[in-house]
C-alpha cells in the first residue's frame, strides 16, 4: 500500500471517531493533545481495541462531593464509550504519607485503612461508573519493588527547574516556604503509574495538569505512546463562586438525602445550570444541546430546567423514585405555599388574641373587614393550619406563624 | 558521681587528647565542629576504642598524583593515631553512573570495572596508607537494598532549598543550567554512607563540605551520633597557582620516576614548600616545626629544605634509595654545570665549521685568542663533552649545544 492509500479514511470510522470526541469534550476544560487523542480513538475503532483510560484515587477515604464526581462522570462516559476504565488506588503513596509529618493531607496510613478507604471510595464511585466494567488497580503493585537504581533512573529523567515550575512549587519556593525533596518524587510516581498501566488516557482536574503530562513525559522516556490528559474543570458549589468543598459548606454530598440533594441544587445560580448538566449528569450530547436551546430561546423556564438538573441529580444517586418524592416534596414546601425562609417578626406580649385583631395588629391585613374577609375565603392560616372562624381565639405562642394569602406572613415573638 | 566530679579531667588523657589534636589539626583547613572531635577523641582515649574514620572514593579509575595523596595522607595519620579507617569504595554510584549520560565524570561502569578500580585506587593508596590497618567497604552493601519507601524516607529529609546552596548546583540554578533531579541524591547516597558505616569522622577536601554535612545531617536523622567533617585544603600544583591536576600538568603522580617526581618537587615556588611538607609528607609535627623555624631564621637553605621535601616525596613513593639516587642525578644534572631550559639560539648553514670560528660566530668568545685560551682551560664543550683541541673542526647539527664555561650557552639551528 502506498502511503497515500493508507491515508483514505474510512467515513463510517470517522463518523464513531466524531461521536465519541463530542461526548469526550463534553465539558472537558482541555485535551492535550486532541490530534493524538484522534488517533488512538481510530486505532482503537479500527482494531476493535478498546483505550485504557486511567483515574488516580487518593485513598484519603473522604466522602465524595459533587465536585469528584465531575472526573468520575467522565469516566463513565468512556465506559459507555466501550472503553477499558481503571480506578488506580494511592495505596502505595498513601502508606508512605508524609514522612515529615507536616502535610496534613498526606497521612501516613496502615494497609488495612488504605484499603477500607479504597472499598469506601469505590462504593461511592459507583454510583456514577458501572461496577462490572471498572478495574481497580493499585500502586504498590509496581511501586512498592522499584529499588534505588530505579528510583534514580527515574529522577534522572526530571530537571530541579522543570518541577518547579509545578505552580505550588514555584508559590512556595519564591515565598521561602520549605519544599521537602521527598516532595518531588510524588509527581514522578504519578507519572510512573502511566507507565507500569500503560495509560491511553489520564483523567484529572485542571489542577492536575502538571502530574499528567508528567505521565506522558515518562512514558516517552520509557519508549511507550504517551498518554491523552484529559483535564475537567473545577465545579464551583451552591454559591456557584467557590470551588466545591466539604470545607467552605458549599456542596452537594453523593451521600446526601434526596430531599437534601434537590433543595441544593434548586438554589445554585441559573448561570451553573449547564455547567452542571454536563459536568455531573448523563443526559447526551443531544438532550444538553436542546436544554441549552431552549433556555437560549426562552422555550425552556430556567426554573423547570434546575428541576430536570435535580431530578437527574438526586435519580443517579437515589433512583428515579426517590427523585419523584423529593420534587414532591420540594414543590409541597418551597413552592406550594410554603414558608419562606425570612419572614417579618412581630414582638408581641403574651395573651389570648381575637384572630381578626391579631390579623390588624400584625399589618396583615389592613383592617377588621379586609381581614374577617380573607378567613372567610380560607386564605388565613396559623402554623400553616387553616383558620376556618374569624371569631377565633387565639392563644399567642412564641415562634407562631401567621400566613394571609400566598405571600404575607408574619412569626410572632413573645416578648419576655 | 555528681555532674561536676564527671567534669575533672585526667591529666595523661588531656595530653593525649592535645597530642592527636595537633596531629590532625596539622595542615587541616576545617574541622566541623572541632568541640565535638575533642569528646569524641576523649572517650576514645578513655575507653580504648578506636575511632571510625571515612574516606570516600570515587571508582573512577583515574593515576593518583599528590593532589588526592593529601586526604590519604590524613588517613595515614590517623591510623598512626590508632583509629580505624575505612575505605569507601562507591561501587553503587558508580555502576549507576549518571542515567542521562551528560556527566564525564559519572559514566556508568560495570562491576567488573568498578572492582579493577577500587584495586588500582587501593593499590596506590597503600603506598600512603598502612595496608594492614585499612579496612575497604562497598556501598552496594547498604544503599543496593534500599527501596523506594527508603528513598523517600531519605529524600524528605532535605529540602530543595537547601539543596540549591550547594555551590555548584547554586551556580547551575542561577545560570538557568538544568539540574537533573537524581543529581540531589548523590549527596544523600553519600551521607547515607555514613549512617551505614557509622562513621566518627569523614575526611575530604574542602569542596566536599556540603557532603560530609550531609552525614552528620542524616546521622543525627537516624539518632545517631554525628561525625566530624575534617576538610583538607586543595593542593597547588608546580605552578603554585592552580589545583594539582592531570589535565592541567600541574601535577606529580605517584606513580612516576623517582627522577621526575624529585625534580618537579624541585619546580614548585619556595612558598608552597610547608604546604606540601604538612599536606604530603609524613614528617612529624616537630620536624615541621623545625623546619618552619628554620626556614624563618635563615639557619635553613630553601634549597636545601626543597631537596628534603624532594627526598620526602620519593621516599614514599619508591624508598630511600631511589630518593638518594634520584638526588644525586639532580645534583649531577642541575646543580652541577647542566643545561639551563632557555638558552640563546644562533641560525648557522649547515656545514663543517673551525671550532675557533665557531665559538666567535655565536658570539660567545669575543675573540679567537680568547675562543683557543677557553678551549686549553677545558672550558668549551659540544653537547655536553669537552673539546681538547682548538683544531677540532665540528660538523653542524640542528639542536647542538655549544658551551663556554659554566654560564654561557648557544643552541646551533640549521637554516633550512
């Protein structure tokens, strides 16, 4: 065959090729190299061999947030993608910890908590990835026999300038901040992993950027084909400014109840809505292009599409079930007449109160007619009971609520 | 015993504890901290047990010249002294050898190799060292089963910072010249040698200061005692100026003629003359102080304090006898009437010339009387042999040495 001949491109090839890119992009933050990323994608339809994508797991044993599950999302589009997917468990790094004992997030752990934290974390991963097409892999299997001519080699292949240029190194070094030399060796672990897997592909946070490409400078100095860092970007929480965290109280937890996870995600800002859609939920390619459309053309209420992103949400999690009660439950509460979270207070002294006068008394209604009225028409509840007499008697309790019509409402506090 | 009755000295044991002390501080540019040398000689002294002395050595296979003797030398005296010194060959690091290929001064070398140099190195250190009282260690020993949790355990000792204040890599890093990674555990290997060995002292020249800090450093990480870093100062070579090295031909190798080494000892500046007797002869610190002193009042001859340098040297290196001998040429073809280096040059035309002519045409006889009256006094020699007759005709030859008397010389070229 001629080298021409060999460049003829089979249009049904490129066509899967084109597919499975549109889903790999799908809110990807970056691919370096996407030209290599095609290849091995054709390589890889052309022979019926499926790419071996690769996810490292900290087994630090937290409870997983939305925010991991953005990579993990990822991964199970390539499951579906037909491709090989491999958990890669830190057991060996995670027993190593920190020798120093100044990092916090690098405990030194025993072997029987590294694998407990791996069980906990897979069990967490796999509510988004199928289980029974998900390897799990672990370091020390080729790390733990690597002896000191090895480790040398390894370093050798890495300048003291070039780490640095790792954004945490660099902030430390220029502010005097101590950087152990042990420090070093992570990133070059990292990398190694690549090549004892083979790794087609590296799935990671943007953050993550410098420990890929580590993998792929590894592999190439160990003469294999490097392997596609695939970078997802970082999902900022409810407040939707600040990157998802346990700490800052802004997450949405896999673990949480349905209730829980709907309400939360009814109060991110409308301008996540996508972000969202395609970062932490498995509607298509196609549905995401028809949601953005419709929002675009005003077809779509921005309020029906957060309660699809909910559902979708809290059905990955909890089940499609469960996800029906929770929008139940969210419309009974927060749309159907519920109580607003802040309400005007009344200070008022202890006692027994006609209702209409309670009703005047606390302006919400503007007079004993207008209010006998409202009681009448059923539109006056207290403690979100109906008040079906406007000859009531009403004993004044602290804490009470009063409600006239759908938007007026009133708490009372005793005065002491 | 109360703290301060353990604080009375022994008399004998200070005495002792002085003597060594003047020994080892003969010639010495640094000791590192010398309090803790005077504990460690003290318990020595008082307990009978000998200290462990390091020297580390490079199996790069290279002739030795006095440059490396004067380390050996130290050694030498503290075997005097009744310690033990250990001999590090750095088989490991040398059959690692620098992975990326760039150092010269890092090939990697196979067992084979390594072991031919530590016998070549060993064999011309014993003619410094007592062979007997010279124990020789591997660093394959210890730092071959090292695995990677080891490494990083080492590693996190140190941080980059402080790495970077090694001169060299200082340079290296301000110069925007890449540092490979592996090149910081080199100094770690080295230090780590000395918890292996558990040395009380380490000796080196005064480049080495970083590595030998880096044993006590490690030393003390292991909750071990720290060594002493003794550092001995770089050796000028014969031009007084620049380090003793091969590539410079400043040097004088210990393997080379008894005649070569006495007449470069001859070559180097009066200054350097008590450097070279401290640093690589075995005269006692009295005969030194002699020697100083007598240099200082006038009571000793430079020259003839150089001779006995010269003697010292060759002495050592090739025995008694060979140093007489080796005098005795020196006197016979330096001193008494031989040829000086420069010497003025006359073009003559080939062709068979009247000796009496001859002495005049080069101008070294103003006259023909005065040319026959220095050829009847013996005066005139060609090539170094007497000219009896003031008839002799000579024929030209290119490089010919004419003579007249004891300083006046001229060197025939032929014009082509």
């Amino acid at each position: 065959m001629t080298k021409e001949a060999t460049e003829v491109k089979d249009p049904k090839i490129e066509q899967e090729v084109e597919r499975q890119l549109s889903v790999i992009r799908m809110g990807t933050a970056e691919i370096v190299p996407e030209d290599e990323l095609v290849k091995k994608l054709r390589r890889s339809i052309q022979t019926h061999k499926p790419l071996l994508v690769k996810l490292g797991v900290d087994p630090s044993g937290a409870d997983l947030t939305l925010g991991h599950t953005v990579v993990l999302n990822k991964m199970w589009q390539f499951q579906n993608l037909g491709h090989r997917v491999q958990l890669l468990i830190g057991d060996f790094t995670g027993m190593i910890g920190d020798p120093t004992g100044k990092s916090e997030t690098r405990k030194q752990l025993t072997r029987e908590q590294v694998l407990e934290n791996a069980k906990s974390y897979a069990d967490q991963a796999f509510k988004v990835l199928d289980p029974e097409k998900t390897e799990i892999v672990y370091n020390s299997t080729w790390l733990a026999p690597l002896n000191f001519s090895d480790v040398i080699r390894l370093t050798s292949t890495m300048t003291v300038a070039r780490m640095l240029e790792r954004e945490d190194f660099q902030k430390r070094f220029a502010g005097n901040l101590p950087i152990s030399l042990h420090e070093f060796l992570y990133p070059l672990m990292q990398g190694y992993d690549s090549v004892a897997m083979r790794a087609d592909i590296e799935l990671g946070g943007t953050d993550q950027k410098f420990n890929l490409l580590m993998g792929r400078m590894l592999q190439k100095e160990f003469g294999q084909e490097q392997q596609i860092a695939i970078m997802m970007p970082i999902l900022e929480g409810l407040d939707g400014v600040q990157k998802m965290s346990k700490s800052l109280g802004n997450y949405i937890g896999i673990n949480e109840s349905p209730n829980d996870q709907y309400g939360k995600t009814m109060s991110i800002p409308d301008e996540l809505m996508i972000k969202y859609y395609e970062l932490v939920t498995d509607v298509s390619v196609e549905e995401l292009e028809a949601i953005r459309a419709g929002l675009a053309d005003g077809s779509l209420h921005p309020r029906d599409a957060k309660m699809r992103l909910a559902r979708e949400i809290v059905t990955r999690y909890h089940g499609e079930e469960a996800a029906k009660a929770a929008e139940e439950h969210f419309k009974t509460v927060f749309q159907q007449g519920s109580i607003p979270d802040n309400i005007p207070e009344v200070r008022l002294d202890a006692g027994t109160y006609w209702i209409v006068k309670l009703l005047t008394d606390t302006n919400l209604c503007p007079s004993n007619g207008e209010a006998r009225r409202m009681i009448q028409q059923g539109g006056v509840k207290i403690n979100g009971e109906k008040v079906d007499s406007a000859e009531t008697q009403i004993a004044l309790e602290d804490g009470m609520i009063l409600q006239v019509g759908k938007r007026k409402f009133a708490k009372i506090l005793l005065e002491p």
